[in-house]
C-alpha cells in the first residue's frame, strides 16, 4: 500500500503541472502533498508502535521467567510494582510521532466539547430555560467558542479547573445547598 500511495502523491504532482485550470492545479497539488505528509505520518506511527511491541515482548519475555504477574514482579520473592521494572531498566521510550497525534486528537476532542456546551447553552436558552437577556447570554456563548483559541496550545488536563473539576465542585455544592433548603 506504501508504494501504492507513494505512486498517488507523484501522480498528484505530475497531474497539477499539466492541468491548465490553476484552481484545479492547486486542488490537486494540496491533495497530493497532504497525501505524501499522511503518509509519513502514518510510518512514524508504525515504527514507533513496532518498537513498543518488540519492548513490551522483551519485557514479556523477561519477567514471564521471573514470577511476571499482572500486579508486579517478584524479585528475590518480594512483589513489586512493574513501573520498578522500568525504572530500573531506564525504559521510557520517546514517541514523538505518537504524541503529536495523540495531542491532535485532543484538539480535536476538546473543540467538540467546546461546539457542545456552547451549543447546548444557545438551546437551553432558544427553548426558554435560560431566563437572561439576550446580549448575556451572547456573552456567555462566543465567551466559551473563543476557549477554542485561548486552549490551542494548552496540554490537558487544565490546570486552571478547565479540566472539569470547578464544574464538578460547584455542581456538588449546589445540590448541597438544595438539599439544605429542603430539609430546613
């Protein structure tokens, strides 16, 4: 498929010199270029993930001998935790191609969270359960769609209670108060 798809990006290539419409030619060009960095995305992401099998087949092999349990590892009869094993061995793989498209993926998790709430704010508010003037909750909303460019480069979790857990909290609290109320 590698030299199928090699083929396809010098196809696209060869293609956009002799269209003779220019938005055409560009079309074709952006396809094939994305094409070929798709491509070698996806072998850096092969080749790391082979290496992690082999290491994780190494450390099988190893440890299976030596009492390898899921929990740990027994040495001189003592369990221990399997993250000692690769302390030890000074085993901690770098997996750039890995994170990158791990950190992508994200992105693109986090902006659809971002697109939903905003969202579910404007119907909480077009179906009448949000009893705030207009311009307010206008506010609200572009106020958490631009989280999508202040996030961009951000790692997650937050550390500034993005992560959820302010949310979680005053949700908590809230019922508690509810709850406070009722029983008074």
């Amino acid at each position: 498929m590698t030299n199928k798809t090699k083929e396809l990006v010098a196809a696209g290539h060869a293609l956009a010199k002799e269209l003779h419409c220019a938005e055409s030619a560009a079309l074709v060009r952006e396809l094939a270029t994305q094409l070929d960095v798709q491509l070698s995305r996806s072998n850096a992401l092969a080749a790391e993930n082979a290496g992690l099998k082999a290491a994780i087949s190494s450390i099988h092999q190893e440890l299976c001998g030596q009492g390898f349990e899921v929990a740990g590892w027994h040495l001189n009869g003592d369990l221990q935790p399997l993250d000692s094993w690769f302390e030890e061995n000074n085993w901690n793989p770098e997996t750039p191609a890995t994170d990158a498209f791990l950190a992508e993926v994200r992105a693109q998790a986090r902006n659809e969270g971002i697109n939903y709430a905003a969202s579910r704010l404007a119907a909480a508010f077009n179906h009448g359960f949000v009893d705030k003037p207009l311009s307010e909750v206008y506010d609200v909303v572009r106020m958490i769609l631009d989280t999508k460019e202040e996030l961009a480069n951000s790692t997650l979790p937050a550390a500034d209670g993005l992560s959820g857990e302010y949310a979680e909290e005053f949700l908590e609290e809230f019922a508690a108060q509810i709850r406070k109320g009722v029983q008074s």
